[in-house]
C-alpha cells in the first residue's frame, strides 16, 4: 500500500478552515510553507485533519532524524513526565541532564576533556558558544560566513548572512561579527587553482582576515560544515584544513554549528567526521531533542568552564523531558545504525537526482553529504541564474501529490531533503516518485 493517501484536495477543507482562524490569531510575520494543519506523525508519514496522509521530506526542518514519535523517544519523555517536568538545573539537579552532557561528551570529536551545557534552541545555543568563547580568549570579535544561518536572535541573526526574510528591518545589529566567503563553489567565479578550492590557502585567509579584523582580537569563528539553509553545500576538506590551522595558529575558538548536519544526517553522527576535524565547540539542536526543544554547547573542558558561576543558564535550558527524550534520541541512533542508513539513503537520492539532471537542464547542481542532499535549480546552466520561482512552484506541485518538501538556498532556489533517516525504502522511492513527477510537471 502507498504511504500517501489522499482523501481531499491539499489543503483540505479543515485545513483551509485553520488557516483562516490562524491569519486571525497569528502575526503575518510567522510563514508557513504548507497550508496544512497535522493532526497526526509516524516514521516519515504525516496525517493532516482532513486525513490525508503525506510524506514528509521536510522532517520539522531536520529535527526529526529518528521520525516521528519514535518509540522509544515517546516512552522515554512518557516514563519522564511521570517523574519530574520541570525543576531547573540552576536550582536543583536532575540525572537525565549529566547523563545526556556525559554521552555528548563522549560522542564529540576529540580525545579531550569536554563539558556540555544545555539550553532550548539553536540560536541560544550558538549565543551561548560565542559568550563563552569570548570570555575564555578575552577578545571581542567573530568570524561568520556568506550563505551561513545560525539563527534569529540578535546575535544569531548577525551572524546569518541571508538578508530577506531573515534581518531585514531588524537591525540594528550586534557589533564585532566579521564576514567571510564561504567556498561555494558552483558559484565562484576564480575556480580551483591547482585542482584545490581557490579559498582553501592559509594565505589567502590570512588576507580575508587582515582586511576586515586584527587576527589576534578575534574570539571565534564559526562554520556550517555543510550550510543548511544556505543550500546544502559542503565546504571542500582541504579549506576547513586551512581554517582550522588558521584558528589553531592565532588562538581562536573555533565553533562547529551542526545544528542541521548533527546526529547522522550527513553519512556520520557529526559532519565533522568526514573531515577529521576536532573542533573547539560543537553546537547541536534540531534532531537532539527528537522533536523536544533542546540545544547543547559541547567543548574543550577548559574553555567551557571559563566563565564565571552564574554565567550560563536559563530557567527552561535542559528541560528534564526534552533531556530523556535525547537519552532515547542517542540510543536509537546507536542500536539502528542511523548514520549508516542516512548514507544509504543519500545515495538513493543523490542517484535519483543525478538521474533527473540529465532529462532537466533546470538541475544546475546536484550535492551534499549523507542523506543532507540536495538539486540547485537555474534557469540557466550557462550563466546559473537561480530559478527561486520554479523552486516555489515545484514545491507547490509536490505538495498537492502528496509530498511535504523545503527550499533552501541564499536565493531560494534550492530543493533540499530532510526526510527521516528512519525513512524505510518504500517509502523513500515513493515520495522521490512523486518529486520527479511534479519536476515533471513545472519544468517542461
């Protein structure tokens, strides 16, 4: 039987209803991709009050790596609630909080000693990694990346690159956050020079560097290893290499944000595995808390204990449900091999998409890590102007065959898939069945 069964047009009549009280009820501020209204979740199948069911590519914005309702993470949080909801960790503590800081410890790259502090968000998170990182080196600046996003707070914001919708007519904003290119490489007009990126030369950031900011006030730079809303692009191995040393040689923090790529959505539990890197700070959210809110700041011990008692916290930062349900999260990771099934099943859609270039000149890029992958469309791929209009239409398409999808991409134009790393095969080839069939339909 297929996974998408559909009972009325999309948006059904209930939705369509919802949607109405909603643009009553809800600033126009908050988008909403999908005008659908959920009643139900299970693996990577989705129920909408109308009793449609779809499948999900959009997985909650990649926070559903284990599914929807696991088990295992709904009787985690079920056993939780039964004992203690809510007390604060400032307060008083609770064992889910350092078992949880004791396996990300564990599970983070590097063979040092490392402390973990929780907290509600990504963006609290990289917050919360940039006040430590500047209070451990004493120094006020931050490097951040074109293309990158790391939130909407106001120091989240400042360091996110895309301006509509993310900042526009939210600024001011926060001082002492220097940009650098990030190596988009589809889209560099220089090319490799030597078969290696044209940005992976130590020189040539140190040349980035001295033009914008002294290297030696800097406290951290942070990096999307693969950008995620930014379109999904992998930065080259041999440019992390040199940032890295870069950071290492002049004594700055450098922040890993696996926000996006975390917990097996790139082929490995960290993205930061396929390039051998340790770095200084991981940042983690999204697919942690298997649909609870939860964040982590994992790091060296002693830059992570830098900063004074008091210093870090907040009243709802590591709520004991959300940290039994990432306990369950890490289990399920571990006993059912997601890592390994997120490489598999990036290969079958990577294949998918390669397949679906060569009928469609709108393809102008096929990439990714793992399962994180991703198809650029152009209008040309020529001059790669980026097609964002037939991205919204495609996305439309799909909606209305049954299949929940995402843009992505600095200029909108990019399909990105986020499907549970759960998903069985079936259902995977099914929902790419109907992804081809709506490209079909827009792009002839």
């Amino acid at each position: 039987m297929p996974a998408i069964q559909l009972r009325t047009e999309i948006p059904g009549p209930q939705s369509r209803a919802l949607a109405e009280r909603r643009s009553r009820a809800v600033p126009q501020g908050v988008p909403l991709t999908a005008p659908l209204c959920l009643a139900r979740g299970e693996g990577a199948v989705v129920t909408d009050v109308d009793g449609n069911r779809l499948i999900d590519f959009a997985g909650g914005i990649g926070v559903l790596n284990v599914g929807h309702r696991h088990p295992a993470v709904v009787a985690a949080a079920h056993a939780q609630v039964d004992r203690l909801i809510h007390a604060c960790f400032q307060v008083t503590m609770y064992e889910p909080y350092i078992a949880a800081a004791e396996r990300l410890n564990a599970l983070a790259p590097g063979a040092f000693a490392k402390k973990t502090l929780f907290l509600n968000s990504g963006a609290e998170a990289v917050e919360n990694a940039v006040k430590i990182a500047r209070y451990h080196t004493k120094r006020p600046a931050v490097i951040a990346f074109e293309h990158a996003f790391h939130g909407r707070t106001l120091l989240a914001m400042t360091l996110t690159s895309k301006v509509m919708p993310y900042k526009k007519g939210f600024g001011p904003f926060a001082p002492e956050v220097y940009r650098l290119p990030f190596p988009y490489c589809y889209r560099c007009d220089v090319g490799p020079a030597g078969g290696r990126c044209c940005l992976a030369s130590r020189e040539h950031i140190e040349a980035l560097v001295a033009a914008s900011v002294d290297p030696e006030s800097v406290a951290a730079v942070i990096l999307e290893l693969e950008l995620g809303e930014g379109g999904f692009v992998p930065a080259p191995r041999e440019f992390v290499d040199a940032l890295a040393a870069f950071a290492r040689d002049h004594g700055i923090v450098l922040i890993d944000d696996e926000i996006q790529t975390g917990f097996g959505r790139t082929g490995r539990v960290f993205a930061a595995q396929h390039y051998g890197l340790e770095p200084d700070v991981i940042v983690t959210a999204k697919s942690l808390g298997g649909g609870f809110p939860l964040s982590a700041v994992t790091g060296r011990a002693e830059i992570m204990d830098a900063a004074h008692v008091g210093g870090l916290g907040g009243t709802f930062a590591g709520n004991p449900v959300a940290l039994a349900a990432a306990l369950a999260v890490l289990d399920v990771i571990e006993a059912e091999q997601l890592a390994s099934r997120g490489a598999r099943a990036g290969e079958r859609v990577r294949g998918r998409f390669c397949a679906l270039a060569e009928r469609h000149r709108a393809i102008g890029d096929v990439r990714g890590l793992g399962a994180m992958v991703a198809m650029e469309l152009v209008t040309d791929r020529a001059t790669k102007a980026p097609a964002k209009e037939l991205a919204t239409r495609l996305q439309a398409a799909a909606l209305k065959r049954g299949l929940l999808l995402l843009t992505a991409g600095t200029f909108g134009n990019v399909i990105r898939v986020l499907v549970p790393l759960t998903v069985e095969d079936a259902v995977l080839d099914e929902g790419l069945t109907v992804l081809e069939q709506a490209l079909d339909e827009v792009a002839a």
